[in-house]
C-alpha cells in the first residue's frame, strides 16, 4: 500500500467528517468542503483520527492520493489557504472594487477580475493581492489565472509573481 495511505490524519476540535457511500464531507470553522471517494478505496473514522485503505492492489495509487486530498480538506477547514501575488512594474496596481479585483497591467485597459464563490481576494498595498479561501486547488487556481495576465518576463523582470517567486533575467541581445 501507499506510503502516504498509510499516516493518519488527525481531525483538529472544531472539523466534523461525515461519510456517506463515496462522497466525504468535511465541515469547519473556514467553510465545507466535499470529495468523492474514489472507487476501492475505504475511510475509517476512529474518533479524531482518519484512515484510508485500498481494497485491493489496483486502488492502493488512489488511496494516497486520497489521503492527501482529505487531509488538505482538514486543513484548509481549519486553518484556510493563502496565496500571495506581486505586482512588478511602472504603473501596474491593484484595487479592491467591492469583490472584484481591479488591476491595471499596463494595458490600455483595466482588467477586472471576479472572485470566484468561496474565495477573498485583498490587496494591502497598490502591488500586493492576497487570495484566501479554505479549497487549496481553488486558491491556486485563481492565483494561477490573475498571474496568467501578465506573466513575468525575462528581461525586466515585469508582470504579476508568486511572492518569493525568483525570476531569471536574460541578458539583452548584444549588436
């Protein structure tokens, strides 16, 4: 079986996972979250602790997969995902407009950008965008889409960034 199947996941005070057949429901103080079981894959509740199990020899790559899919649920339930964009560049900010994210990019427009249900999006200053949610892949998603924008570039070094995300620069082309 799955070395990651195998670890436990412990439910913080204040997460509650329900099964019922296949789907798997985890509610928090964040929000709830919810997840098919994939097929030949069981989940044991023992008090505070989850286990997950594959049924036979085919399943055991689905149940770490699972497993960690579950245990980014708890998390997220509890504590909540966050995600943090840059924005490097002459002119380039961004604004809150009610949920929606205004950002001027360097084009001759703006780009408003709708927060999709379940996440917040903030910016403490004119260059900086915190995303927030409780689903992991959805804050990723929406931080991969406002980067996808304006990507960084490899010259100057211009666009919207992960924060701690290290850019190469190219050296410019020489006559």
């Amino acid at each position: 079986m799955s070395r990651v199947a195998k670890k436990p996941i412990a439910l913080p005070k204040g997460v509650e996972l329900k099964v019922a057949g296949e789907a798997v429901t985890v509610k928090g103080p964040k929000g709830t979250l919810s997840f098919a079981l994939p097929a030949g894959v069981e989940i044991n509740v023992n008090g505070s602790e989850v286990l997950l199990a594959s049924t036979d020899v085919e399943t055991t790559k689905f149940a770490g997969t699972a497993r960690a899919v579950l245990a980014n649920m708890v998390k997220g339930v509890s504590d909540g995902y966050e995600r943090k964009l840059e924005l490097v560049g002459v002119g380039y900010r961004a604004a809150l407009q009610g949920k929606d994210l205004n950002l001027s990019l360097g084009f001759s427009h703006p780009i408003l950008f709708k927060a999709p249900e379940g996440i917040t999006i903030t910016a403490p200053t004119q260059t900086e965008v915190l995303i927030a949610g409780a689903d992991k892949q959805r804050v990723g998603e929406t931080a991969a889409k406002i980067r996808a924008f304006r990507p960084p570039e490899p010259y100057k070094g211009k666009g919207v960034r992960y924060a701690g995300e290290k850019i190469t620069i190219k050296e410019a082309k020489k006559a």
